[in-house]
C-alpha cells in the first residue's frame, strides 16, 4: 500500500510548466513565487568590463585583519554591549594578534562614547595597536567623535556615507553632486579636526556605504577626492574601504569591482584598499579572498561573522582558511575554543556547532567510513612523523576528512571520532584504543560494531567511550557463567588449570595457559579448540583475546587481569561461557 504524505498548507508545489530546454533528468516545474520583481544585478549596477587577472593569482600573505565585532557587530545585537563585556572583547582582540580594532560608533550612544573614553583614559591600548572610531557625515556626530578619542597616541576616524542610487534617492534625498559636496565637506571637517589635535595621530577612513550597488565612476570620483582632500602619502595613506553592505551578486562580480578600483584609485601607494562584505547571499567569505585576489589589502569582518541581518564576513573562516593552504594568518587561534567562549560570553550568541574551524563538532565523524579513513590517516601521521624524526605536532599535515591538525586549534582528537548508529569498526575501535588501551583483533572489530550498532539503533543515542568499554565487558569479558576458572598458574612441567562447573572441580595441563584450560575443560565434558588467541599489557595488568570454536559454535572472549597469564585463560573461559549461553 503505497502512503500519500499530506501536502503543508501554506506551500504551493510548482504547477509551472517544465522549461522546454530542460534535460530529461531535470523535472523541475516553474514556481508561483514572485521571481519578477527581483533585478538581476547587472541591471542594478554597471560592472566594469577589465581584463581581469584576479582568477590567476594566489593569496600568499594575509591582509590586515581588522575586527569590527566592537562596532558592526555590537550594533547588530538584541543586547548590546556593556564596557566590561566590550573590554574583554577588546582584550581578546589583542591577545589574538590585530593591530587595527574597530572600538564603536561614539555618536551613537552614551555606551559607545564611554568605552572609547575608558580605552583612552586606562591605558589599555597597546601601542601597536590602533582604535578606529566610526562616524557619519554630520558635524556634530563627527565632533562627538573627535571627543571620544581626546588623548589617545593614534586613531583612525572613519567616515561613511551611503552612496547607491536607492539610498541617494530614497534615504538622503540628494543626487550624486549633492551628496559629493556633503561628503567633502565632512572631510574637510575632518581633516580639521585631525589638525587641531596634534598629540594624536590621525589617519582616516573613507567607505562609500553599498559601494557594490554604486556606479563605478562616482565611487572613483568620490574616492579620489578625498585621497587628494586628506593628502594621502605613503607614510599617512588614507583608507578607502569598499563593503558589499547588501551582496547582489556572485563573488566573481565583487571581485571585478575591486579590481577596477584597485587599478583606478589614485596615489595607490597612499591608498590602503580595504573590504567590508556582508553575508546576505551567504557567500560574504568568498568575496573577500575574491576582492584580496582582486587587489584588496585590509579585510574588515567579525569573529564567527556576527553581525546585522546575516552577518559580517566571518573572520575566524578567513584567516583559517589561509592557514590551511600553508599562510601565515598572523593572529593566534592556538585555542578556538577560548576565543568562541568569549565572543559567545560577550555577545551573548550562540556559535552553531557545524560553524568551520570552531564549531563543537565541525572536526568529528560519526559515519564509518570517514572514522576509518581518518583512523588511519593519523596512524599514518604519526609513522611519516617518526620517519622523519619530528614531533607529530610538526609533520606535514595530510588526513583524510581533517583540513587542518584539529590540535592546531587547541582541540584534542578525543573528540575527532565519535561513536552513533551511523558508526564503523574503525571508529569503535580507534576510541576504545585512545581511551582505554584495547587494541581489538580486526576480526572482532567488525563483530563488537555490531554489537555498539545494535545498541545505538536501540537508544538512539552517542555511544560514549565509557559507553563502549562497558558494551564490550558485557559482551565479551562474561565474568559470570556456568564454568569459572579457580587457578591457573606455571610449574616446573608446564600450566595447570582447575575449573569449577556444576560445583565439580577438573583439572589440566599443558604447555601454555590455552592448552592446560583446554584440557581441564575437555575434563568437565566441553570440548573446546582454541582458533586464535594474542592480548597485550594495559594500565594496571593485561587484556587478553581468544577466538575458539565450543563444540560447533565459533565465538570470541576477552579476559583481564592483573597477570597475562591468567588473562588469557579468563579470554578462552569468556568464548566457552557466550557458547554455552547461546
């Protein structure tokens, strides 16, 4: 009997005809959803055709990193910021290696005003580092910004206008000389300022807000202006920063953008080109190593991407995507998870765990055939390591599923592998391995994943490793059955064992442990074949491994003791009582 699903009540299956160019493996029906009022962005913006080089080139040094979580980011939450919480941001920032932080927005409120004064008044800026402070194109919020960073040894202030057509049109209500003339005048006021507080050194930062739904030419002209205006050198250079503060289009058409500009923009030894993509297309990461390809040399963005509607690009992805191509990304991320606690602690946001590089489970496997093929690339790891003679934290990394040393990032490989009913033996076994020191024979391996699947279909739940030792146990130790072994010790002729079934004790002998327990079980009426049999030490004593065939049944045991001896003989005893249980 075929079950016919019922259909969700506000969504509308595509009724549409299938397109006549369609392939026949392509079935898909045109949609009711109002596509049509949508423009595609060539039609919303010129893109200026160059001869583009950006595809040929190779990222190999990391721009400047310039975290905005302080600014952009505060802006974007429920719950701004207070200064403690924007202090230990701060220190964070600093610890991890940037040089030029984003501190606020000090026109926007009393919060933002006073941690620019607390940052200036504690000494808590080092002198490497350089605040920037943000401000739009007003007099007085331009003076209230100027305020904020009274006494501080250097700033940049960072001036921003919207300059598309829609925000020309619809928000400021000016055409493209009106709003020029109001963008020089800030500047010059700017440029004033800057002049009247000599004991700070000023530079300054110009973005042309939604600079990517702009006309090309007019952010050229606005640009050039002021790097002419701010008279920009190479030992002063101005900053022009260029965000896609509402992506439209794929990150090729970005990066020609930026290319265009790069090759463009005036004085270009005084100009540092700088980027600041959003995330609305979910590609703000591509459009920044795209636009450094391009010719961008600073990168504006927030840890983890926070930041309004779907974020700022994700800072942490970039500079750990240099890393795994073999760049230096110039800040430290040797304990990830630190970093996430504190922007999770400090925005009160949660990091999604399949988040790249810090993300609780973004470097584990639960299926088995990735558990296998990374079990082995890390036995392969730490062989090539030795044959080199190098740490294992300094070989070349190459592992399967793992684009980075998950160690790198201050993660142990505890929680690499991880054990559902999705699971393998390789998995099973590499965790019972990494945490209690049983190395199973392979043959066993594929049976106790049985064993854990079966466990793991039935809760539903992970299979922890203290979950699997005691899985195992239960299996394959069978402590308690109905033939228990009473001695087993060496004499001057050999072993001699003695067991206990049905409350009669048999006793035999022979040349190793296996062939004694044999005959004292051949002497109680079990007839027994030992099939394979090996162990090795443990903490506290040994493990041994016995595969036997009872009668016509083959099956496995395990012993353990504090003697191997005796663990061996607890292995055989094991494989008989599983066989007489049935």
């Amino acid at each position: 009997m075929t079950t016919v699903s019922t259909p969700f009540p506000t969504l509308r299956t595509p009724e549409g005809p299938v397109p006549a160019d369609a392939p026949a493996w392509n079935p898909q029906r045109g949609s009711a959803m109002p596509y049509h009022r949508y423009r595609p962005a060539h039609e919303r913006v010129e893109i200026p055709e160059i001869p583009r080089t950006w595809p040929g080139r190779r990222i190999e040094r990391a721009p400047l990193w310039v975290p905005v979580d302080l600014r952009d980011g505060n802006q974007a939450l429920a719950e701004p910021m207070d200064t403690p919480r924007k202090r230990r941001m701060f220190d964070l920032l600093v610890a991890m290696g940037f040089k030029e932080i984003e501190v606020g927005y000090p026109s926007s409120s009393r919060t933002d005003f006073d941690f620019v004064r607390h940052l200036a008044a504690s000494g808590a800026v080092p002198d490497d580092v350089t605040p920037v402070v943000f401000t739009a194109a007003r007099r007085d919020l331009i003076e209230q910004t100027f305020a904020s960073v009274q006494g501080m040894p250097r700033a940049v202030v960072h001036l921003y206008t919207a300059t598309a057509p829609v925000w020309r049109d619809v928000v400021l209500g000016q055409d493209r000389a009106g709003l020029h003339a109001l963008i020089r005048e800030a500047a010059e006021h700017i440029a004033r300022l800057a002049d009247a507080m000599p004991e700070t050194a000023v530079r300054f930062e110009f973005s042309p807000e939604v600079f990517n739904c702009t006309e090309p030419d007019f952010v050229l002209e606005v640009c050039n202006g002021l790097t002419r205006l701010w008279d920009a050198s190479p030992d002063r250079p101005v900053i022009h920063n260029l965000p896609a503060t509402v992506e439209i289009a794929t990150p090729n058409l970005y990066a020609d953008q930026i290319e265009y500009m790069h090759r463009h923009l005036e004085r270009r030894d005084a100009v540092i080109l700088s980027v600041h993509p959003h995330n609305d297309r979910g590609t703000g990461v591509a459009c920044a190593e795209l636009a450094v390809l391009a010719g961008a040399q600073r990168v504006e963005g927030c840890l983890f991407g926070n930041g309004e509607r779907t974020g700022n690009v994700d800072l942490v992805t970039l500079a750990l995507n240099l890393y795994a191509q073999g760049v230096d990304p110039m800040i430290d991320f040797s304990d990830i998870d630190l970093i996430r606690r504190t922007v999770q602690e400090c925005n009160r946001l949660p990091v999604h765990i399949r988040h790249p590089y810090g993300g609780d489970l973004v470097y584990t496997a639960f299926s088995g055939t990735h558990q296998d093929a990374i079990s082995k690339g890390l036995a392969h790891h730490e062989r090539v390591a030795a044959e080199q003679g190098v740490a294992v934290g300094e070989a070349p990394w190459s592992v399967p599923y793992l684009p980075i040393d998950p160690a790198d990032v201050g993660r142990t490989y505890e929680a690499v592998i991880r054990v559902n009913s999705q699971s393998g033996k390789a998995g099973i076994a590499h965790l019972l391995q990494a945490h209690h020191g049983l190395d199973l024979p392979k043959a066993l391996r594929a049976e106790f994943s049985r064993v854990v699947q079966d466990a793991t279909d039935r809760s539903g739940r992970e299979a922890t490793p203290k979950d699997l030792l005691q899985l195992f146990r239960d299996a394959y130790v069978a402590e308690d059955g109905p033939v228990t072994l009473s001695s087993c010790s060496a004499g001057g002729d050999g072993f001699h064992c003695l067991v206990r079934r049905d409350g009669r004790e048999s006793e035999g002998s022979g040349a190793d442990p296996a062939a004694a327990l044999t005959a004292a079980l051949e002497a109680s009426g079990i007839a027994v074949e030992v099939l394979w049999q090996g162990g090795h030490p443990v903490e506290g004593g040994a493990v041994a491994y016995a595969r036997c065939r009872v009668g016509d049944t083959p099956v496995w045991g395990a012993g353990e003791d504090a003697d191997a001896v005796t663990a061996s003989a607890r292995a055989v005893l094991a494989a008989v009582n599983r066989a007489l249980a049935g």
